[in-house]
C-alpha cells in the first residue's frame, strides 16, 4: 500500500512539473517557432535567373544564414533588401554560366538552426521543382527534370512539420479527447474538425475568403481556451454544448484553424503552376501529423491502463490538464492581441 502512495504520490509531483514547466517557457517561443526561410529562383533567360531570398525574423533579428551558389555564379544586380514584420525580403538577379541545373545550392548556417528551408525553383522550359531544406542537410541540388513528386512531398512534409510543432492546433485536439470518452464519437469529432478546416484551408489559399492573421490567431488561442472550459465543466458533469454535440464544436472551430493552417501556407507561397497538388499535399500532411498526434495520445492512455496508473491518471493528470491547457492559451491570446 505505502509503495503504491509513493508512486501516485511521484506521478503528481512529475505532472505539477511539467505544468509549471509549460508555463513558464515564453508562450511565443512554443507557438508556430519555426517558421521556414523561403527561396524562389526563376530562370527568365539563359543561364540568368531572378533570386528572392526570405528569412525569418527571431527576437528582432534575421536568422543568420547565407545563400553560397556554385562556383562561377555572379550577381547582376546587387541584393536588394526589405525588412517586413517578420521576416527579410532579398531580392537579386543572378547569372550562371551554363545554368544551375545539376549544381548545388549551400544554406551556410542553417545547421545551427532548427528552421527549414522551403525551395522553389521554375525554369524557362517550365520545368519546377519543390524541395524542402532541412539543416541536417543544409544544401540542395538542382535537378535537371524536376516533376511533380518533389512538389507533392515537399508540401506533404511542410504540413506534418507545422502540425506537429503547432502547439496550439494539438491542444485543441487534446482538449477535445478530455471531452469526447468514446472512441467512434471522437472519430466523428476529429473528422468534423479536418472537413472544417480543410475547407476554409482550400478557401483562404485560394484567395475567396481573407481575414487579417493577428485577429485569427488571436481567436484561435481563445477556441482553446473555451474548449479547456468546456472540458473542466465536463469532469464537473455539468452538461454543455461540447459534451452534447462535440462534433458541432469542432466543425466550427474548426473553420477558424484552417485559417490559421492557411495563413502558415501563405508564409511559404505555392508554387504557380502546382497550386491544387501543393494545397492538397499541405493538407493530407496536417491530417497525418494530427492522426499521429492521437494515435500517441490514445496510446500512452492505452499503456497507462495496462501498467494499472489508470486511477493515478484520473485522479492527477486529467483534472489538471484542462488547467494547463487553459493557463497556455491564455498566455497565447493575449500575446497575439497585443499584435493588432
């Protein structure tokens, strides 16, 4: 008996923790960190191409990493820069003696970073290709026939990156597992919210809905913040909205987080004539990073039961995790208001 205290008495000090730990890292810092530099190159003559060069800004400062193109390549006219809100626009006009197809690109400093690099590249035969630059690798090569599988798996990789280090997006999601008990109604729920927001995703890139990006973050951390009350109200047994019809819920919040999906996608651009094979490719990675997400939810919670911590998860862990949710998105909404 006294072992067991011990061990429920050590997982709730481990979870208290943990809370206190998500607290106090700057809220910032855990919603949508990473955003990708960004490099487009269009060739508009032979062997001469238009260079636009963007990256992102981090605590008022642009990430310090350089283009180093391949040996005999030169500058015809002289970078141009603009600093924007969050990121710095450099645009240039190179020459390449006998083309940059089979040469290598060199991101000098991004292996110090954890930022990705999304590559565009179009030539005059109209031929494109679409590569994400990882700083594990911090170069790329031109391929010289390029097709549409590197578009489709660039974007597909892009969209399970950003769900997986979107913080907010899965804390919706894991609000919604505190409400939703039974598996085939969570199954109804979680695909209401990917229908929702894969609408308004599809709607925004397209161009037929716009809505600014401060005031739709800022909504989205207040979603998350009223789903963490509907999930304390639930483990009160107060009956609410959510608890009746969770799947109503996250269709309509849903429809405020694929504006949010949209506005990271619009960050990176799409590529010209790619633009349905990109949205797509960007969405069924955000729905594989989500599933995945639920999967190691549901699994741990699975484990937990197996290894009998069930009554220390129900008794620590699941009435303080609607808590912490709560405390974050609070955190996130009032940082993203002071942007308007």
């Amino acid at each position: 008996m006294n072992g067991g205290k011990r061990v429920l008495t050590l997982l709730h000090r481990l979870w208290l923790i943990a809370i206190a730990a998500l607290c106090v890292v700057p809220p910032g810092a855990r919603a949508h960190e990473t955003r990708p530099a960004y490099l487009e190159i269009n060739e508009t003559a032979p062997g001469r191409y238009d260079v636009l060069w963007r990256t992102p800004v981090l605590s008022g400062r642009p990430l310090p990493i350089v283009l180093k193109f391949a040996e005999g390549t030169h500058n015809v006219t002289e970078p141009a820069r603009r600093e924007l809100s969050d990121s710095l626009l450099e645009r240039r006009v190179i020459d390449a003696p006998g083309g940059l197809a089979g040469t290598r690109i060199d991101i000098v400093g991004l292996q110090a970073t954890i930022t990705d690099v999304l590559v565009r590249v179009q030539m005059r035969d109209g031929a494109h290709s679409t590569t994400l630059v990882h700083p594990s690798q911090p170069w790329l090569e031109i391929a010289a026939q390029p097709g549409w599988l590197s578009v489709s798996g660039a974007y597909l990789q892009h969209g399970v990156d950003h769900i997986l280090f979107g913080y907010d997006h899965l804390l919706f999601v894991l609000a919604l597992i505190l409400i939703v008990r039974q598996t085939r109604m969570l199954l109804w729920t979680i695909t209401a919210f990917t229908v929702a927001h894969s609408i308004t995703l599809a709607l925004a890139t397209l161009g037929l809905v716009h809505l600014a990006g401060p005031p739709v973050e800022a909504t989205i951390a207040m979603s998350i913040l009223l789903l963490a009350s509907e999930a304390v109200r639930f483990q009160r047994g107060e009956a609410s909205l959510t608890s009746r019809w969770p799947w109503l819920v996250a269709f309509c919040f849903g429809l405020l987080h694929g504006l949010g999906f949209a506005s990271a996608l619009a960050s990176i651009g799409l590529p010209r004539g790619d633009i349905p094979l990109a949205l797509v490719a960007f969405n069924i990675g955000v729905e594989l990073g989500q599933l995945a997400f639920i999967v190691v939810v549901l699994g741990c919670l699975a484990l937990a039961r197996r290894i009998k911590l069930a009554a220390a998860l129900e008794r620590y862990a699941r009435p303080a995790t609607p808590y912490a949710i709560g405390i974050m998105a609070s955190f996130w909404f009032f940082e993203r208001l002071a942007r308007f």
